[in-house]
C-alpha cells in the first residue's frame, strides 16, 4: 500500500472518527486527508516532485503529522530532522540528503537562521508557527490554504523511497536509512497486528515522532487500524498523566528513562491511569526494578520492544501474553532472529553471539551510501551489532552492543561525531569519547581531552562551544582534562582503556 492511500482508505472508513488530538485541537480522519491534499497541492504547484526529498525540522505537532502525509501523496521522499538537532547538524543531513524543500517551525528558527539554505540547494523554505521566522519565508499556513480541488496525486509505485530516517552509528556522521512505502507497509501491519491495535485504540504519543519508534511504532500503525493518536510535545510525567486521564489513552510507548521519570511521579502524585491497555517500552534496557516498580504502582506489566531505525520494531515481549521482564521477547510478526558467531554461522540456543534480523519492514539501504548497506545486510539478514541469546521458549535477551554507539536514553550518539566538535576548539589537540553506565539515562558521555601544550580551556569555556555544534543530548556529561590518551596497538583511541578508566573514577 502507498502510505497516501492509508490516510484516503481511512477517511472513507471513518470520515468522522477523531484521527489526531493536539493541544485544544482535534482532526478528523475526513478533516486530516483534506488538508494534506491542499498542503501537497501546495507543494507540487511551489515545484516539488515525486522523489523530491522534503527536510522536516519541526517539533511534535500537526504540521509534522501533515506534513509526512503531504510528502506521501506526493511521492517526495520525507527527511525527518531530530528537533534536537544543532544548526551543523541540520546542515548536514540537508547536503547528505539532497533536500530541495525545508519545513520548519518557529521554535526551531534559531538552529535554521545561520544557514546559507539557498548554497545548501533548499529551493523553498516554509515555517510554520506564524511568529517572527514566518515572516523570513513563506508561511507553512498559506500551503494549507491551497484549492486542491483539481489536483491529481502522481503516480508511483511502492517500490518509490518515502521516508530517510538519520541515525548516529560508529562512524562520525549520521547515515540515512531509507524506506520504501513496501517497507513501510509491512512495519505498519506488522506492528498493528503484533501489538494487537484496533480502532478503539487511543495512542498517546510523548515521544518525538521525527524518530522512528514514535513515527513508525505508533503514529502510523494506530492510523492504519482506524484509531485516535494524542501528540505531545516535550511533556513532564504529569502532563503524561493527565493527558491518559483527559483522552482515555489506552496505549503508551516511552523510553526507559522516561518511564523512570513517571513512575518517581506516581510514586508521590495520584493518577487515573485505568484506561491503559498497554505500556511499551524501548530504545534501551529496562532494569529489572523499573518493571517492579511500575507494575507495583499501576497493576501492569511493561512490555518490551527492541528494534533499530534500520528495521524498526523486530521483537516484542507480547502486550497480551507471557512475558519474561527482562528480555527483548519474542519475533513480531513475518520476522525472524537468529544469533551468529564471528565466522557468521547460526549457533545454539543459549550461547552468545550478534543478534540478526530478516524481515520485511528492514530499510532498503542507505540513502547514497551502498558500501555501508552492503556491510550492514547480508543475504538479508541485517546485522544489529547486538550481543544476545535466545532460550528454550524462543525469548531473545540483550547481553551487550558489539558496536561503540553510545546509548543515553534511547538516543543514539556517535563517539567519533561528538570527538569532532570537541576537537574543532584550537586549544584541543585531541579526544575521546565514552558511554558510561547510568542508572537513569543507561549511558552518559565523557569526554576525554588532551590539550596543545601551552594551552589554557576548561569545563565552563569547552562545553557552551561543544553545544553550539550538537545536540544538547550529545553534548559531554563530564569532560575530563589528562596529558595524554591510551592509544591500541593500530594507534587509534582505546575506548576500552577510556572506559574502564572512567568506571573506575565512578567507583572511587
């Protein structure tokens, strides 16, 4: 299916259902399939074309649910930008894409403003928020004022691109996963099907849906089966429970740190979370005592999902069925696991190895990158870079990340990514970066650095000049000032001795 056929069959299904809540304002799916017509036809006449790609740097909202589905019925390729994005950031995943077109928000204008759009090849840009940025380019209202009435959506199949998710690996800048409307189509189904979503269904979505777990694991899905999605934007766990409260949302999905952050709520503030039919949680490991707790406060288990931007969910623990707290569960549906060994052969259930995935919904590739699709899918089976094993009753557990990524709460950070902005600053004469364990976000970042002989920088002068060129959740916990860095035998930085070295300065 064309993921603009999924919003046209939905509004002839229910016209009238509520398909989208936010803030004080509710859309119908009638309501949200009109305007995405106007604000496609508002594209297309402005020049953007099928396999045009469309950066979209904007908060949660219904400019960013629109604004996917306009790019669908379009045929143009979407390009999410993380809303935590610095503007160097935002510039890269603008040249690396290729994106054309620009749509923004007045709350991020500050992170667009420094750029040079036009020597970046962004043809248009438009904002939405109707404050001072609007005034700079084209307001993003007047697309969705536009006469569609005699538009026709082009034609195209399902093998078109329709969505470059960025993600940090291990090397020093994000790649882009790409998705076809096939690809999604499959993620929507078996997402929906495996989580068992229906119509009755009320998701509430906390987390930003410029990633792929809010994007793909809840907007999408919940809209396929006919139900009502409630968008939040930046919410404190109060906001959390009162919106449960307000919009009997029956379906949550958070991060594990934020799942923390609720439960410390509940513990000490009352909450009508009855409605709730089932809690996810992934992006990072859930500890063991923040299943208890949250079970003890609510009465309901947690049940864990894992995935990765490059084949989104792939294993479940069963919302409605046995699950052991703990494990990332079982395959969802059409998927398959398996866990290897360093030559790459299948081994045992019980034994250690890289956890593999082969399923429909995995990317196509790499956007412009075909060397690290190559590496990264192998007759199918997408390596994870995860270390796990399976039982006797087919449930997967995590043991550990073959790869350096560093995790802080559910966000992915680049070592090498975070290592080039420190060192840009001219006292610095190199770095090394870490993830070290963490009770609330599971990792933290610390940096070491080395300075050029003679020269004079500390916390306070390095980190404001770190922040201005990643995200605020990139930036270095702790940065540490030594003499030199362990080196390994090939003279790269050993981020294993950095590791232990930082563990142990915990421990003292």
């Amino acid at each position: 299916m064309l993921q603009g056929e999924l919003l046209k069959r939905a509004a002839v299904q229910w016209p009238d259902k509520t398909a989208i809540v936010f803030g004080m304002e509710s859309w119908t799916y009638g309501m949200l399939d009109e305007v995405t017509d106007r604000l496609a036809a508002g594209l297309a006449l402005a020049g953007v074309a099928t396999g045009d790609r469309v950066a979209l740097f904007i908060p949660n909202g219904i400019e960013l649910a629109c604004s996917y589905f306009a790019c669908f019925k379009l045929g143009a390729v979407a390009v999410p930008l993380n809303n935590r994005y610095a503007h160097p950031e935002v510039r890269y995943a603008i040249e690396q894409s290729g994106a054309t077109t620009l749509i923004t928000h007045d709350d991020l204008w500050q992170e667009v403003a420094p750029l040079p759009l036009a020597a970046l090849g962004i043809q248009r840009s438009y904002c939405a928020g109707g404050g001072e940025a609007s005034a700079q380019v084209r307001a993003f209202e007047d697309l969705t004022r536009t006469d569609a009435s005699g538009w026709q959506a082009p034609t195209f199949n399902a093998d078109q691109p329709t969505a470059i998710l960025y993600t940090s690996g291990t090397t020093a800048k994000p790649k882009g996963v790409t998705y076809s409307h096939a690809t999604l189509s499959h993620s929507n189904r078996i997402q929906s099907q495996t989580a068992q979503l229906s119509a009755d269904d009320v998701n509430l979505i906390s987390m930003s849906f410029s990633h792929a777990a809010a994007f793909t694991g809840q907007l999408l899905p919940t809209l396929l089966v006919g139900g009502t999605c409630v968008l939040l934007r930046n919410p404190t766990p109060r906001e959390v429970v009162e919106a449960i409260a307000t919009h009997r949302a029956t379906r949550l999905q958070m991060l594990p740190a934020s799942l923390e952050d609720l439960i410390e709520y509940l513990a000490d503030n009352k909450g009508d979370l009855s409605s709730v039919r089932s809690c996810f949680a992934g992006g990072d490991a859930v500890p063991l005592h923040v299943h208890q707790q949250f079970q003890e406060l609510t009465g309901f288990e947690v049940a864990k999902v894992c995935g990765m931007t490059e084949c989104l969910t792939f294993s479940m623990n069963p919302p409605f069925g046995r699950k052991k707290l703990g494990s990332i569960g079982l395959p969802v549906i059409d998927a398959s696991l398996r866990i290897i060994d360093e030559q790459g052969k299948e081994i045992p259930r019980g034994q250690t190895g890289e956890l593999q995935v082969k399923s429909p919904a995995t990317m196509v590739g790499y956007w412009n990158n075909p060397e690290a699709t190559a590496a990264a899918i192998d007759d199918g089976w997408l390596h994870t870079g995860d270390l796990a094993h399976s039982d006797e009753d087919g449930y997967f557990w995590f043991v550990g990340r073959k790869k350096e990524i560093i995790i802080r709460g559910g966000s992915n950070i680049s070592p090498l990514e975070v290592e080039d902005a420190i060192d840009e600053n001219p006292a610095v004469l190199r770095s090394g970066v870490v993830g070290v364990p963490d009770a609330h976000f599971g990792q933290i970042v610390v940096a070491y650095v080395v300075l050029h002989a003679g020269a004079s920088l500390n916390d306070d002068e390095l980190r404001p000049f770190v922040a201005e060129r990643l995200a605020a959740y990139k930036v270095p916990a702790r940065f540490v000032f030594v003499a030199d860095l362990p080196l390994n035998p090939t003279g790269k930085v050993d981020r294993h001795a950095l590791l232990a070295q930082a563990c142990m300065s915990d421990q003292n």
